[in-house]
C-alpha cells in the first residue's frame, strides 16, 4: 500500500491589528515568515518525492 500524500496547510497571516510595530524579537510577523519557510521547504520536499515517484513509475 502506497503512502499518502499529506496535504499541508500554509501559515495563516496575522491580521493588521496583531503587529504593534514595536520590532518585538516574537514579532508575530518573524513568527509567521519562520512558519512560511518551513512550509514551503516541506512543499518543496513533497512535491520532489512526488516528482520521484513519476519518474520512477515511468
């Protein structure tokens, strides 16, 4: 039986009211372009197996 592909789901944005823009170290904007890389470096990883996985079926 094959694994399935999981789908991820992107950071949400935070809304315009949750930044005081006070340059926190937790700034909810450093919180949310951290979360953003990670989905998209998992995005990426996913979307390689899936492509070697094609290749390999061909």
């Amino acid at each position: 039986m094959a694994p399935q592909t999981v789908l991820l789901d992107p950071p949400v944005p935070p809304q315009e009211n949750e930044c005081c823009g006070n340059g926190c170290d937790d700034c909810v904007w450093t919180v949310y372009y951290a979360a953003l890389q990670v989905y998209q470096a998992k995005l990426a990883k996913q979307q390689a197996q899936q492509e070697s996985k094609k290749t390999d079926a061909d």
